[in-house]
C-alpha cells in the first residue's frame, strides 16, 4: 500500500514538471487590442404648445375704417423640458398663406390686416402693442411676411423645465380700408422652436 501511494506521488510529480516545461517553451500569445464598447445614453427634449380657450374667434359686426378687437384672447400654454444648452424657445403665431389669411370665397383678407398682442407681464419679446402679422419665420418655423413672434422663454440652467401661459389678443385693422361682405374664415397657427 506504500508502495502505491508513493508511486501516484511520482507521476502527478512527473506529469506537472512535463507540462510547466511545454508552456515554458511555448511563445506567449496575446489577444488584439479591439476598440472598448461604449454606452451612451441621451433623452429627447420636448416641447409642446396647447390653447386653453379662444382656440375659435369670432366677430359679429365687422365695421369698415377702423380696428375691430377680437372679444376674448387666446390663452398659450408653452411646456417645455429640455437640455439648459438649448438657449431659448420661441413661440410663433402665422398665417399658411401671408396673401390670404382669411378668405371668402375669392376675397381674400392678408395677414397684415391682422394684428396680434401679449398682454400678459414680464414675458420675454413680446409684442405688448398690436402688430401685424408681417414678420418672417424663424428656425424654419412661420412663413415669410405672414408671422409674428410671440414670446421667446430662456431655457437656462433652473428652468430647464417648466410651462407659461400668455394671453394673445388678436385684432382685424380695417383702418382706411372697406371689406366685401362674406363670412371670413382663416387659420392661425401657433408653433414653437428651440434656439
């Protein structure tokens, strides 16, 4: 029985100094360096423009050389959650069609006839007296001659999130003018962008 024990004592010797000589003698191989994974991860900002009330306008009795005051607002709520690099947001009122912001049948009305104001406080370029809708588009939003900008919201660091809501007075200037009789329809849109 010793006898046994010393001879399996001697091979497992033998075997471990035969297979440290060979990897001894073998060249060391070593794996390429590849390029590392990399992860990343981004979030999609967002913003988004709602009318609260006044999406439709309506005036009764349109009188001919003067100012006809739409009789409620249109009440803006911009919301917005985005990076504090994205400088500003702003919002846009135009008309599709400058020539023809609001037709019937073939007489049209152009957008500079209409006019827009914001009358709510400390809102960051605003028109706070009425002006026509004449300006052009910004960041691809708007048209040419038929928009007007509205506000601009600053997005920095402590209002990288948040929402305001402005008041949009609208009036049709008729001042030295006369419209045909018909019943005028247009569409006004209101869109936002970042800067």
């Amino acid at each position: 029985m010793v006898m046994w024990l010393l001879r399996s004592c001697v091979v497992a010797c033998v075997g471990s100094a035969l297979f440290t000589r060979v990897t001894t003698a073998q060249a060391s191989v070593q794996s390429t360096v590849s390029a590392l994974p990399t992860a990343s991860a981004a979030l999609a900002g967002s913003i988004a423009v709602s009318i609260g009330s006044g999406a439709v306008q309506s005036l009764g009795n349109v009188t001919d050389n003067t100012t006809n005051t739409f009789p409620s607002s249109v009440s803006i709520t911009l919301t917005w959650d985005l990076h504090p690099s994205t400088g500003a947001v702003q919002v846009m009122g135009y008309f599709a069609d400058p020539a023809a912001a609001m037709t019937s049948g073939p007489v049209s009305i152009p957008s500079s006839w209409l006019k827009g104001r914001v009358l709510t406080a400390d809102v960051s370029g605003a028109p706070t007296t009425y002006t026509a809708f004449t300006q052009n588009g910004v960041g691809g939003v708007g048209t040419a001659g038929g928009s007007l900008s509205l506000f601009s919201q600053p997005i920095l660091g402590y209002s990288k999130s948040g929402s305001r809501t402005v008041d949009l007075q609208l009036q049709l200037d008729l001042t030295g003018r006369s419209l045909s009789a018909g019943t005028y329809s247009g569409t006004l849109n209101i869109r936002a962008v970042t800067q």
